[in-house]
C-alpha cells in the first residue's frame, strides 16, 4: 500500500514537472494578458473573471489577489467574479437557465474598456461560450485561461492562454499558476515592483 501510495505520488509530480516545462511557451501570451489587465485597470475600467466548479474557486482566487494584495503594497483594483454572489447566480439560473447566468452579469455589469477572464479546463461550457459572446458584442476583450483544445471557447478569446494537457487536474494546477503570474506581471507594469 504505502510503495502504491508513494508511486501514485511521483507520477502525478513528474506529470505536473512536465507540463509546467512546457508552460515556458506561454510566456509572451502571458505578458500580453498582463499588459492587457493593466491596461484596463489604468484607464478606469474593471475586470471580470468567471469559470464553473474549481475554476469557479481559481477566478476567485485570481480576482481576490488583484483586488486585495498579491506581493506588494498598491491601492485596490476593480476587479470581481462573476457568479460569485449566490443569491445572482441562482436568480439568473431559475430565471433565465444556468447557460446564461455568465452572459447575463455581463451584459448588466461589463462595459468597453473592461476586460473578461474566463476560466476552464475544457471550453466547452455553454455558460461560458455564451458570456464571451456577449462580451464580443459590447466589445469587451476576452482573455482565456483554457485546456485540452480549448473548446468552443478559443476562438471566442482575444487572448487564449491554452495549458497543454487533457488531465483536468494539472491543467488547474497551471491556471492557478498562470494566475500568480498574471498577477505578478500586473503590479509589475502598474507599480514597478
């Protein structure tokens, strides 16, 4: 049992090792995505993040790190998550159907000049699709922190930011890493630290 354990372990780190050698190759999407942010946030608009189930939890995350504080001391951002007041998002979904409680807050909430994160392992997310649509249409720039083929939802994102893996799990180890980073890069170009 405990040589099982042991190797189960090792396998799911040497895979995590892999893919995130691999990551390397995100690094000029992932320095657009940050001059994007900061970009948005300079000229007075807001960003947004949404994702389904542990990318849910990620946008929250990410939104919590550059609202509050990543590593240094700066002033608070506009920065929030989609669906994460409960009392909208059942609302939307009884009213409306879960497909569109992303496109609705979008529609109601996000203006030209702010930014959409959207994320998920898979893209396929109806929910989501129809948020970057939205979006689409009030000109609202879309960035995707995405996996596997990156769906439905690739062509739908300005900026794609595709993991390359077809294992959930790591894909969502690498979101969250990308999302440190994003943020890093950020307060970089922002305050210079």
């Amino acid at each position: 049992m405990a040589g099982e354990m042991k190797m189960r372990i090792k396998a799911h780190l040497d895979g995590h090792r892999e893919l995130f050698a691999r990551l390397d190759d995100l690094a000029g999407p992932l320095e657009e995505a940050a001059k994007l942010v900061a970009a948005a946030l300079s000229s007075g608009g807001r960003v947004y993040l949404a994702g389904n189930g542990g990318s849910a939890a990620d946008a929250q995350h990410i939104a919590a790190e550059m609202e509050g504080r990543y590593l240094v001391d700066r002033p608070a951002r506009a920065v929030h998550t989609l669906g994460a007041n409960t009392s909208t998002l059942s609302s939307i979904g009884n009213d409306d159907g879960f497909d569109r409680v992303f496109a609705r807050q979008v529609e109601g909430f996000v203006n030209p000049g702010d930014l959409l994160i959207l994320i998920s392992t898979s893209g396929k997310s109806p929910n989501l699709i129809l948020a970057a649509e939205a979006a689409g249409a009030k000109g609202v720039g879309v960035i995707g922190l995405l996996g596997k083929d990156g769906g439905a939802l690739l062509p739908l994102c300005d900026l794609p930011l595709l993991v390359p893996s077809d294992h959930t799990p790591w894909i969502q180890e690498a979101h969250i890493a990308l999302g440190h980073l994003l943020c890093e890069l950020t307060d970089h170009i922002m305050v210079g630290q």
